[in-house]
C-alpha cells in the first residue's frame, strides 16, 4: 500500500471527523427520542411548562447520582 500524502490524510481524516459528527448526532438524536418517550408517559400536565423546564434543566446540570440523592432526600417519606 503506498504511502499517503499529508494532504491525503487530511482529506481522510477530515472525512473520518465528519463521519463521527454525523454518527454522534444522529446517537445523540436517538437518545432524545428514547427520552421524550419516557416524558410523554408522565403526568406533567399539572406543572407549569416554565416550572417543569426548569426541574428538567436543574437535573441535567446535575449528575445522575446527585440529582437522584437529592430527589431523594427531598421525597416525603410514606
């Protein structure tokens, strides 16, 4: 196999680069999906939209663990 030129691999990396952009958007895409599923399945309507965009959003800035202990520790215990 001859060796390549560097503008060779440029060109093949840049082709690889947008390769991977498009199979992480389209990854990225499936998961959001995946996930409004979940949300169409939940009794939201009894919170606000600006209410319930903001718990959405304070839990996604948070990681997993924490958002869980702190869903946790708030839960009124039955």
């Amino acid at each position: 196999m001859p060796k390549m030129s560097d503008r060779e691999k440029l060109a093949d990396l840049a082709a690889k680069s947008r390769k991977i952009a498009e199979e992480m958007e389209t990854t990225r895409q499936r998961m959001r999906e995946r996930y409004s599923a979940i949300v169409a399945a939940l009794p939201v309507e009894a919170y606000s939209e600006r209410e319930f965009r903001e718990a959405i959003g304070l839990l996604v800035k948070l990681d997993a663990a924490a958002a869980i202990a702190a869903l946790k520790a708030a839960a009124p215990r039955s």
